[in-house]
C-alpha cells in the first residue's frame, strides 16, 4: 500500500507531506484548492509524462516521491530486477527545469516504463484514463479467472501451452528440408571435430595464458628474484651480526630481553624468505621455445573464439553445445517421431484443460455480471447494461490464456449496444462502473492500493451514501484513497486529509491538513452546504460520522 507521498516545488506546491494509513482514507477540499495536485504528482511517480511548466515557478526542479508496502507481485517484479529492498519500495521522480526528466525505483535509475509497470502492481487510478487498469482486456480477463477461482488452472493451462510451444519450436527445426539439415549437420560436424582436435580441458586457458605471462618475464623475474635474494642474505646477516651483539652478557633487563626476541624472529624470517627465494629462483626458467609454443596455441584458441563469438574460457561449454544440437540431428526421424507423440498428448491435455476452463469461466461470467448489475443499480446507474463477453479465438494453436477471449462491455443507456468500456463509459460513469466490478469481484488479487478520483461525480443524495459504503467495504482489502466533494462519501473515512490552498496575492501554495475529530467535524458539515455553519449543520455531521461507527 502507499504509505508516504512526498512532493517538493511542483506547479504551486513547494513541499508536502503524505502520510498515509491502511483502509479508505479520503481527501476533501475547496474546489480548485489543488487536490488534483496530488493525483498528478504520484502519477508521475507512476511513468507519466513531464512537462517542464508544472515545476514551481522560481525553482529549477521538481522532486516527488512515493513511498510503498508492496505486495508479492511487485515483490516478484523486484526480485527479477534485483531491485528489491526489504519492506518499501520507493518511487522517485525528478523534473527539471532545462526539460530533463530522471525515474527511480529503491534508488536505481529505471526507465518510465519500468516506473509504469511496477506501478501497475502497487496501484490503481480510477477515474484517470491513463492509469485505469480495468480498460486492459488482460486485466478483464484475469478478474474473472480470479472470480472464477481459476487461478491454479490457469496457471497449469499457461505452463501446458508454454510445453507445446517449447516442443513445436523443436520439431520445426528438425523438419527442415534434407538439404539444410544435412547442410547444418555438416558444419556442426566440422566445428566439433575442430574443437575436439585442441583437446581443450575446463580451465586450460587461465593456466595457459598464466604459463605465458610467466615465461615472457622469465628474464624479469630472475634478475629481480636474485636482487630479492641478495638483499634477503645480506640483512640476515646484519640480523645475525645484530643478535650476536645484544646477547653480551653485560646486557641485561626485560628491554633488552625483548629486543633479542625480535631480532632473533626477524632473522629466522629473513632466512626462511631467503630459502623461498631461492625454490622460486630454481623453478624460474627462460624458455623461448616453450613460449613460442603456449602463444600459439593461445593464439589459436583466440581465433577459434572470435569464430565461435565467445571467449576462449568458454570454448569448452560451446563444444558441448554444437554437440547436442548435432545428435539431435543425427537422431533424425527418431527424434521427431517421439516430438510428434509429445505434442499430440501436450495437445490433448490443452483441450482437456482449456475446455473446463471455458465452462468455469462461463458460469462465472453470468454470476459476476449479475452481481455488477445490482452494484450498478445501487450506484443509481440502473439504465446501464453490463455484459461479459467470451470471444473463441480463431485457430487451434494452444493459447496460454484459454479458448477465448475476454472482454467487459457496457451500455450507458437503454437501447445503446454494448461496447467496450474505454469507447463507451465517460471518467466519472467509468470510476462508479469500476467500483462496482471491484466489490462485486471482491478478489484477493486486485492491486493493493487504489485511488478514487471525484467517484461521486454528478450523484448525490442516497446514491452517494451507497458509494461511499461501497468504497468502505473495498477498503477491508485493499487501500483507499478517495478524492470526493461529497459528505456522504467523506464521512466513511477512516482517515480525513483536507487540502487548503492560500495566497498572499504574489504567489498560491497548498497544504495537507490530518484533521482531527472535530475538525473533521466541521469539514463534513462545509461540504454539507450553506453560507455558514451552523449548530444543526455540526450536529448533521456528527451523526452522519456516528452512524458510520455504529455500522461498523
């Protein structure tokens, strides 16, 4: 979930603060006093596009960022990345003034598609286009799979299909033409014989190549490893001379005493480095030929890499490679014999399997777009029809998400065909449409955030008092945030922010205001309506917010 959302000079506002709590938090205010401020801020946060004019004027960047909970999903898409770290999960944007634009996840620099598709995995906008996940057809049909309970199905149908897909790629590619194969088999034959001739053993370059990084300083190492030793003798004879001195008996007292222990130990060290020295000297050997021969067979290995577009370490593995391919094609008729076999029984299990999906999914289409048409009814959107629709797909290859495709269309009026939700549904229609499908689904897989914004647009009365029961019934499992102009919907919340734009006549700011009980209190019975507030208006939104207490 979003648990922080900070926002630093961007169009009026120099710096704010969110911070945000599980369940329906919701976000109120004068009109135009910049709520939509927020909702652009973190979408930005999300990969939308920069525009270098909503930077706050005399400021030369803008920095927003938003801090998450995330779920398994966005952890998955984190670890695939290498990206995770631990419990949040933090989204950064920066504009600038010049036009450049910088995203950042956990604090890597990432490109605004990554933004987006993390994005899509920690939360929802409804009511914005742009964001609005349930236009996907993808996401369609993964709400009703989960409705359905059909997940594990179709994950077994995704792993069927993926099977035989693995398995037609191979049989293509053995049932080439005689020509090509035996052209392929040629070559395969020739650049394993070629391979086998060097003989070439795991490790075998790093020993060759440190073999001659040794013998072409042979000449080098000797006369340095001599100079080392002759050192070495002549200040373990200097430490010798040394012992012998602070050993005379007149010398006495615990001070002396410890400078012979370290005299004594440095000349046994010197003597021991001298003896080192002197095996590395005897091991140290000038051999042009042997050098002569390790470069060649360096350089030939060198070429045969460039050949093969891998480095020479790597030679071993690539000759193992061109091996299995060359028995698979000398397996020949055997082999795409058992890859026919393979795929006609992957192709049975995939008819097996996609066929009780189709009819889970039938079955549940009608189920859901009942429970949507009643949540619609509630929502004083009655004229609408909803309808899910299960296009068959036109070939038989096996798809990994099923038979058929999904979509959820509507009619916005009676006589009017149904169609898809994007084309047809207007933002606010399509905010309360997507409200309905979310708590008619009530799936344990939605996204864990989602934003409502103005929901409420263009319904009052009962209808919104139904909305905002609705959005609190959402919150049990999901956060979320809800920008509304309705008291209805605002005494629902379990937390209040109110959103206060001031202006000292050169320059607009905005505020974030956590509003205690009674400032609650007051807000509700603001939005309730008149010139001023008064005693039955406050004890109007004390009651609407105790009723919501008492039903819950």
């Amino acid at each position: 979930m979003l648990t922080h959302l900070s926002i630093h000079d961007y169009t009026i506002v120099e710096h704010l603060e969110m911070e945000l709590q599980a369940g329906m938090t919701v976000i109120t205010g004068e009109t135009g006093a910049g709520k939509s401020i927020m909702l652009g801020a973190l979408g930005l946060c999300l990969g939308d596009r920069a525009d270098p004019d909503s930077i706050r004027a005399g400021a030369e960047r803008s920095e927003i960022s938003a801090t998450f909970h995330p779920g398994e999903a966005a952890r998955l898409w984190l670890r695939e990345r290498d990206m995770d770290a631990g419990e949040e999960c933090i989204l950064r944007r920066s504009l600038h003034r010049e036009g450049r634009s910088r995203a950042f996840i956990n604090g890597r620099a990432c490109t605004l598609q990554d933004c987006a598709q993390l994005g899509e995995l920690l939360i929802d906008i409804h009511g914005q286009h742009a964001h609005h996940s349930l236009l996907r057809r993808e996401v369609q049909r993964h709400q009703l799979d989960e409705f359905a309970g059909q997940s594990a199905a179709v994950s077994q149908l995704q792993q069927i299909a993926a099977d035989w897909s693995n398995s037609h790629r191979k049989l293509e590619e053995l049932s080439g033409s005689g020509s090509e194969r035996n052209a392929r088999a040629q070559l395969l034959a020739y650049q394993v014989e070629e391979l086998d001739s060097l003989d070439l053993q795991p490790g075998q370059v790093e020993a060759l190549e440190a073999e001659q990084k040794q013998l072409a300083n042979a000449e080098r190492i000797l006369l340095t490893v001599q100079q080392a030793l002759a050192l070495s003798e002549q200040h373990e004879s200097g430490a010798r001379q040394l012992l012998r001195l602070v050993q005379e008996d007149f010398l006495q007292g615990e001070a002396i005493n410890s400078i012979r222990e370290l005299v004594d130990s440095a000349a046994i060290q010197l003597g021991e480095s001298g003896l080192e020295l002197q095996h590395l000297l005897d091991r140290v050997e000038v051999n042009p030929e042997q050098l002569r021969n390790v470069e060649g067979r360096l350089e030939t290995l060198y070429t045969l890499a460039r050949k093969h577009r891998v480095r020479a370490e790597l030679l071993p593995e690539t000759r193992q490679q061109l091996k299995r391919e060359l028995d698979d094609l000398r397996a020949g008729d055997a082999r795409i014999e058992a890859l026919q076999g393979q795929l006609g029984e992957l192709s049975a299990n995939y008819r097996s399997a996609a066929g009780m999906l189709s009819e889970a999914r039938a079955s549940a289409a009608q189920k859901l777009t009942r429970e949507v048409m009643k949540q619609l009814a509630a929502l004083a959107m009655q004229q609408c029809r909803f309808e899910i629709v299960l296009s068959p797909r036109g070939h038989q290859q096996p798809n990994p998400q099923g038979l058929e495709d999904v979509e959820f269309r509507i009619a916005a009026n009676p006589g009017q065909t149904p169609g898809p939700l994007g084309k047809i549904a207007s933002g606010g229609e399509l905010s309360r449409i997507s409200l309905a499908i979310q708590v008619a689904a009530a799936t344990a897989g939605a996204v864990p955030s989602m934003v409502f914004d103005e929901v409420d647009l263009g319904i009052g009365g009962a209808v919104a008092e139904v909305v905002g029961r609705l959005l609190l019934t959402l919150s049990a499992r999901a956060q979320v945030l809800c920008v509304t102009h309705l008291p209805q919907v605002a005494s629902q919340g379990h937390q209040h922010l109110r959103v206060v734009k001031t202006s000292d006549h050169k320059r607009a700011s905005v505020d974030l205001q956590h509003l205690s009980e009674d400032e609650r209190v007051n807000e509700i019975a603001r939005m309730l309506g008149g010139i001023e507030i008064t005693r039955q208006t406050l004890a109007h939104a004390r009651e609407m917010i105790r009723e919501v207490s008492r039903r819950n």
